[in-house]
C-alpha cells in the first residue's frame, strides 16, 4: 500500500501580533495538516516586546527574522512575511501555506497564494477581520486551540535545563490519539505515529522502553488497542469508550418481573378458592 505523500508546510508567524503562548498549540494544530518543513517567525527581536517569543524560538526549532522598527506607525514585519512567503512560493518546493496573524494586511497575500493552487491556513484571534478569514481555505481560532499556562511553561524550562527531551507521554499521546481518530473514537495507531513524528521529532517508543509503538500502546491502562481481522492495528482512549448495552439485562429483569407477577396472581386466586371451599 502506498503511503500518502507528505504535505510540505511554511509556517509563517507575525509574533508582533500573536501571543507566544499559543506556540506550542498551533505547531500541534498544524501537524494535522502537513509537515511544517519552513518555521518562522517575524518582529523586531531587539526589543523587549518579543521576549516571550524568544523562549518558543528553540523549543519549536522556530527562525526568527529579524526587521527593525524603522518608521513610526509602519509595520514593517508584514512586508517581510509577505516578501519571504512569495519566495518560498516561487521555490516551488511547498504545498501549503500557514499565515499565523490576526492582521488584514495579509488577505492579499492568502488570496495571491491560492490563485498558485496553494491551500492557505490562516490562525487568529477571533477578532480578526472577516476579509482574511475569507481569503483562507481554512481559519482556525487560537482562542479554540487553547494556550500553555505558566506552569506548563516552567516545567518545560526546567526538563530543558535538566537535559530531560522526553516529553510526558500520557499528554502526547492523549493528544495524538484525539487528533488522529475517526467518528467512533479509534484512531489508526500508523496515524497516531506519523503524529507524533511531526510533533515531537525526537519521539521514538524505545526511549520509553518499548521496541515498537504498538508494544508502547499496548501497556498504557489508559488506551485500547485493537487488531481488526485483517485491518491495521488501531488505538482508543479508554476514557471515549462507548457505555456497555444494558438491554439484556433490562429485558431479563423485565422478564424476572412479569414471573413474580403472575405466581402472585395465581397465589392469590387459589386462596380466595381455598377460603370459598
């Protein structure tokens, strides 16, 4: 069977415009989607306004670009993002397109994009204005994608400073599974890896002790894994498990009831025949 091809993404971020708690979050998001072979991030990265960003820049394997603040009221980091995105258009080596900004300026470069047949993937706030929305083939709230709280945040520096990369597998793995299932909850354990190879490039099932992801999945009590008859194997939140049928019991009790009933009706009648004796 042949695997489906790869999608090659360009993520293009405006973090003048877009706060950095969301990175984690819509890297996550955008796995979905493609690989994100192109990472940047676009502002003035000399002044202090940016010093959440700069945090993220390693973490995620984020570039960043610089470019100063030469005129007042101008913004000169849209013009770059928009300079660099028709480049990596013109290199022909992208599928898609993924604008991170709630800024309007850049419905033109969505549309420009697309007219190239490049799907676009825009990410906002939800105030952004609906000309960009638009100008989409998909837009995605970072209001629904949630964000890192402080604590995740300073966990995360300290497992850096430790030099401990393993990432917490219960969280990673819950994650996978739900963006990767299907309408009934089961999500094709090939898809829960190629997943998790987008997200974490450094996960592999044997730095946790376990030859392969299928053995890995196996042992977690909080997942199910399934072999169908002749299928690809596949896994399940145990928490997303349908509630068990309680039809057989209800009919056996039904059952048991109308029983009772009736060796009380005939109790009764063959007492009054007694007494009329």
């Amino acid at each position: 069977m042949t695997e489906p091809a790869t999608v090659r993404l360009a993520v293009l971020i405006d973090a003048d415009n877009v706060s950095s708690s969301h990175a984690a979050a819509l890297l996550a998001e955008l796995a979905r989607y493609g690989a994100p072979t192109v990472k940047r991030a676009y502002g003035d990265w000399t002044t202090q306004q940016l010093t959440g960003w700069k945090r993220e820049l390693a973490r995620h394997a984020i570039a960043p670009i610089q470019q100063f603040a030469n005129t007042v009221g101008k913004n000169s980091t849209d013009s770059a993002l928009i300079i660099d995105a028709m480049d990596l258009l013109y290199s022909g080596n992208l599928d898609a397109f993924a604008i991170v900004s709630s800024d309007s300026d850049f419905t033109r470069l969505a549309t420009r994009l697309r007219e190239s047949g490049k799907t676009v993937y825009g990410l906002g706030q939800r105030k952004t204005p609906a000309s960009l929305q638009a100008a989409c083939d998909k837009f995605i709230f970072l209001e629904v994608l949630g964000e890192d709280d402080d604590d995740h945040r300073a966990a995360d520096d300290d497992a850096d400073a430790e030099g401990d990369s393993l990432p917490d597998l219960q969280a990673i793995l819950h994650a996978a599974v739900l963006s990767t299932a299907q309408d009934d909850g089961w999500a094709p354990l090939g898809a829960v890896g190629s997943y998790l190879g987008k997200t974490h490039a450094s996960f592999d099932p044997r730095h946790y002790g376990f030859p392969r992801l299928s053995a890995l999945a196996g042992a977690q009590d909080y997942l199910d894994l399934d072999h169908p008859d002749g299928g690809q194997p596949r896994v399940r939140l145990r928490s997303q498990r349908p509630p068990r049928k309680r039809a057989a019991s209800t009919k056996a009790a039904g059952s048991a009831g109308a029983q009772g009933a009736r060796t009380a009706k005939a109790t009764k009648a063959a007492s009054k025949t007694a007494a009329q004796g």
